[in-house]
C-alpha cells in the first residue's frame, strides 16, 4: 500500500553529492550514484551511462536504497537554461520512466524522493525510442 501524501516516505535520503563520478556505498547504507552529462553527450548516450550506472549498483549493491545525483555541463540555451533535451532527460526519462528504480533524485530541475518504495526489479536492458513510437510487444516492459 503506498502512503498518502500527506505521510512524508520511510526513509528519506541526507543529500551527500559524492566527490567524483560513479557508484559510492555513504555511511547510512545508501548508494550514491554520481553522473555528469558532459557537453558532447546527447539524450540518447546520457540515458545509456545512467542506465549503465544504475545496473552496475544493482549488481554491486543488491536492492540497496539507491539516490541518483546528476550534473549537467554544457546544454544551455542563449536564455542561461538548459536545453529542452536535458529538460527532458531530467523530467520524462528520469523521474517518469526511471524513478521508480531510484529512492531520490537530486538534478539540476529538482531534487525528489520516491514516494513509493524503490524497484530493484531492472530490465535487462534500456531501448529508446522517438517519443510517438508504439511500444514493440516484443521489448515491452514489464511483461504481463
């Protein structure tokens, strides 16, 4: 059953951004996973390092609260914010595709907990595709 949202969750993450990038146990017995976006990336290869990363602490780590810090170098617009890609990376792939494997997210847009508890349940793999595209039943996921 998950809390109402006036109950604030279970555990609720100290934000502790590691030093340097990559995957890192903190004394509360969460992993902290550490990635920048540099400014060659596009969507497509951050969402694959994250992935990446995240897979490598399931592995290492075993259901283990996860809390994901991201930064952002580069993709910035004229205007001093950030591209509408990276936008998306944070608010579409992120916390509405991937947010639920995470305990918190702490990115540039916004620092969140997960109000329910985190699946530990990855896929296999991570396939895009253009946004208005229908899902393959092949590669769907979760399967039913």
């Amino acid at each position: 059953m998950s809390p109402s949202s006036e109950d604030p969750p279970e555990f609720v993450p100290e934000y502790d951004k590691p030093d340097a990038p990559g995957i890192h146990m903190k004394f509360d017995n969460t992993v902290s996973l550490y990635h920048i976006v540099g400014k060659g990336d596009d969507f497509e290869t951050a969402a694959h390092d994250i992935f990446d990363l995240l897979s490598e602490a399931q592995e290492e780590f075993p259901d283990w609260p996860r809390v994901l810090y991201l930064d952002i170098e580069g993709h910035v617009r004229d205007d001093g914010r950030l591209e509408e890609d990276m936008i998306e990376l944070q608010q579409e792939f992120l916390i509405a595709a991937m947010g639920k494997f995470f305990t918190a997210l702490a990115m540039p847009l916004v620092s969140v907990v997960n109000p329910d508890d985190q699946v530990n349940d990855l896929p296999d793999e991570l396939v895009l595709q253009p946004p208005d595209a229908d899902l393959p039943e092949e590669s769907a996921w979760p399967k039913e």
